[in-house]
C-alpha cells in the first residue's frame, strides 16, 4: 500500500511567516518517518494531509493512519522551544524566553476524530458487509488520537498528566508508536479478542475515503488559506511519484 498525501490545492500566499514554515516542514518530517516505516505494510495505511467535508463541517488531518484494529489520528506540532501542561489540560510554550498558552492539540486532534467517526459510522454499508446478517461498523474499533512533537522538544514530562503524557511523543518516536498501535505478533494477534479489518475491508475503507470524503471541494471565502480548493493525492513509491486526482490507487 502506497503512502498517500491528501494535498489541498491553495492559493498562492507571499507569507514568510516563520510559524507557516516550521509547520510544514514538521508534518514533511513526520511523513518521512511513516513512509520509511510503512510504505510496503500491507496493513497499515497512511493518509497525510487528509482533509475532508461531512455534514457541512471540516477537517484536515496532518497524518491519519488507518490498520488493523482501528484509526489513529496524528497531529503535528512544531514546538522548538519548552511545553508544559497542566492538570486541567492547558498547554503552554516557550518562544524566545516567553510563556504563552497554546490551543491543545490533543483536544484539536479528538474533534476530527469525533468528524471521522461520525462520517464512517453513517456510511459502513458503502465500505464494510455484513456478518451473520448483522451489519459491521467502525465505533467499536480503536480509535486513538496522539500529538507529534518536533523533536528538539523540550517537554516537562514530570508534571504532564500521565493520561495525556503518554499522548504526546516526538517525531522520530511516530512510528514505533504506530506499531505499538496497529500491529501485534502472531501470537499477540490469535489471542486477541478485539475485532479486526481483514486486508479486502482494509482496502474498501481506503477506497471509501478517497473517493468519497477526500474527494469534497470547499470553498473559504476568507480568502486567508485558499480560495476554491480541491484535493490530489501524491502517491509515492520508491521509485518515482506520480500525481493523480481522486481516483482509485490500485
């Protein structure tokens, strides 16, 4: 399974703004981690910059990577300077000798999740079948959501809550994070209970996805990002890359 960028087409922006730049270069650098880990898995698929529309709300996912047991949503952050969290959930950076509070990512990483679930579970009849006559669905699968830091981090780990503590990892740690998640040894695996996406279910949500959510165009009349936009994907190899629109990988 190839690594697919969902890349949105925006308009072009004159902005040197440092932020923009350090950003963009953190989610290539996550990515490069993922596509030297998986680009040969067959079992873990991974959708960079993956934006869609449901039901009028939108979402862009920095790396959503969809295995055997379920989804997991990465949200990357480039913090080059020290993090805090409190015990009420509230982060906090350094820039240049300077705290300022900072949006959780975690939270902004569980409200995409909450979109991509709800868009999934309505629509499992277009990508999963039925067993024992019951219809499949995607709520009881794993769905987790962790926060990708830059790795020159410096992160006060002693006084993060654990629960989020054990939530936020640095770049160079995503993709053993990844298995830690998605993946299990044989034995592991045939003892387990929890359900699992066969290689074919695998296939059809990734074919649903592509399709039918990434395939939305939206329009931001802002005019601060982008104006009309439309997704592609970038769908790389070893070899070469190739540019295609919304259809079928295979």
């Amino acid at each position: 399974m190839p690594i697919i960028t969902t890349k949105a087409i925006k308009a072009e922006s004159n902005s040197e703004d440092s932020r923009i730049i350090a950003g963009e270069k953190q989610e290539r650098d996550v990515a490069f981690y993922l596509r030297r880990a998986f680009k040969d898995s067959e079992e873990i698929h991974v959708f960079n910059d993956f934006t869609f529309t449901y039901n009028g709300e939108k979402a862009q996912i920095d790396h959503l990577v969809l295995h055997k047991y379920g989804f997991l949503i990465l949200e990357s952050k480039s913090i080059y300077g020290e993090v805090k969290v409190n015990e009420s959930g509230e982060w906090s950076r350094s820039y240049k000798g300077y705290w300022s509070g900072i949006p959780s990512p975690i939270k902004q990483a569980e409200l995409q999740q909450q979109l991509l679930k709800k868009a999934l579970v309505d629509n499992a009849p277009k990508f999963l079948g039925k067993m024992l006559g019951v219809q499949q669905n995607v709520g009881g699968r794993r769905w987790d959501s962790l926060c990708v830091v830059s790795n020159s981090c410096i992160l006060h780990r002693d006084n993060i809550p654990a629960d989020i503590n054990e939530r936020i990892i640095k770049s160079e740690a995503v993709a053993d994070a990844v298995r830690r998640i998605g993946e299990k040894g044989k034995l592991k695996a045939f003892l387990a209970t929890e359900p699992f996406f066969t290689k074919e279910e695998l296939h059809s949500i990734t074919e649903y996805l592509l399709d039918e959510l990434c395939s939305n165009r939206s329009v931001d009349n802002s005019g601060s990002l982008h104006k009309e936009q439309e997704n592609e994907m970038l769908v790389r190899n070893e070899v070469d890359s190739k540019k295609i629109r919304c259809k079928k990988v295979w």
